[in-house]
C-alpha cells in the first residue's frame, strides 16, 4: 500500500525545500513617499524568494509582500496605507515600497530558494551547524513537483496533478527583462492578471495578453490548502 506522505510531519522518501539564502533588516521610509531597497544577493542564479515584512520589531503583526495595512477612512486611489512588494534580478534583491501615512520603520525578512533548472553549487546559509535544526514537532512542506515553464502571453498552461485535493502551490513569473517575483495570488484564470488556479486535479497558470511575463517556476506539495 503506499505511503501517504501528509500523515508524516517528516518523510524522508519526498523532498523538502532547501532555503539557500536569508536576510532581514529594517528601512525608514518618509511618510506619504515611495521607493525602493536594494540588496545585492550574491548568487549566481535568480532565487525565489518569499518572507514577509511588518511594521513592528517583534513581527507580532506580519504581512505578505504585495500585501499591507489598511489606512482609516475611506480607500480611494491607494488600496493600503504602506504596502511592500518584493522581486529580483540577477544581481539584487529589490524590495519597491509605497507609503500614505507617516514616517514610519519597515522590518523585512525574505528567504531564497533554488529554481529546479538551476545546477551550481552553493555556500550554506550559515557557517554554524548549530543553526541548522529539523524539529519533528513541526510540519515541513514535502515537494511532489518542482519545475519551470515557459508560458507565452495570452496563453495558459495546465499541469494535472491527480493529488485528488487541492494542494498547497507557491509560483514564482520572470518577466522578458530578468525580474523575478513571486505570484501574489491564486485567483480563477479568467482574471486579466498573471494567476494561478489550483483545483483538485489541476493547476493552471495564466498570462495574459498584455503581460511581459514568460517563464513560471513552481512547487506543488503534498499538503492540502486551507
């Protein structure tokens, strides 16, 4: 009978994501301005990257990039009071702010990971073994497909999974001038924007005519989504 790899927290049989890069710090932004933080990360590919940022040291309050605080009062032209977003090239790690209220602090913490074409080696994230530690009190997310294609505009491209639920998806779009970043939502792909649906038996990813997206890279995993 095979194994069902969510009954196991760790199942050595199914891979897991290994985090090749990781990075925190804070920016002072001015009120009512807009910019961006530019960080050179030292690798010889283009990383996907996730994490999360906030507005306080401890991140007791923690948002997702292209994601932030609602402003009080009525939404007009800005949909949130500061939003971060966060992509990459092949040289820097590029996180563009916009901010409507005060003068305020940031607090960033983004990771790395490897694209499944990607073949070089690598420096460990830390030189300490002590700062490497797998605790099987946690779940880890196991990897039933890693890979990269290429979608041209206008088109979709569907993958069928045959999980029989839908599972967890993460995709990352780089665009025609080498900017890579995350897919901020998983919306039905009748939408006019980059996106991903993921159904019990699919995944089908979206780029639109006008997009200057073209290359997708993507993690399916053996975990339900909520």
């Amino acid at each position: 009978m095979p194994v069902n790899p969510r009954s196991f927290l760790i199942n050595t049989d199914y891979p897991i994501d290994q985090v090749v890069y990781l990075r925190s710090g804070l920016e002072s932004i001015g009120a009512s301005s807009s910019g961006t933080i530019t960080i050179a990360h030292g690798l010889s590919f283009i990383p996907l990257l996730g994490g999360s940022w906030s507005l306080n040291s401890d991140f007791s309050v923690q948002y997702e990039y292209y994601s932030g605080t609602f402003p009080s009062g009525s939404v007009s032209t800005n949909l949130y009071g500061v939003e971060l977003d966060i992509t990459a090239n092949s040289t820097n790690i590029i996180i563009g702010y916009e901010n409507t209220l005060g003068a305020t602090t940031v607090y960033f913490r983004i990771f790395g990971l490897q694209p499944s074409d990607s073949n070089v080696d690598i420096e460990p994230t830390a030189s300490s073994a002590d700062n490497f530690v797998i605790d099987t009190n946690l779940n880890y997310t196991k990897i039933y497909e890693a890979e990269t294609i290429v979608v041209a505009s206008g088109n979709t491209y569907t993958i069928t999974h045959g999980l029989g639920y839908r599972p967890q998806v993460t995709a990352w779009k780089t665009d025609t001038s080498g900017f890579r970043s995350p897919i901020d939502f998983q919306e039905p792909s009748t939408l006019s924007f980059d996106s991903v649906e993921v159904t019990t038996t699919t995944v089908v990813f979206t780029i639109p005519a006008f997009s200057f997206s073209n290359r997708i890279d993507y993690r399916i995993y053996y975990e339900e989504s909520a």
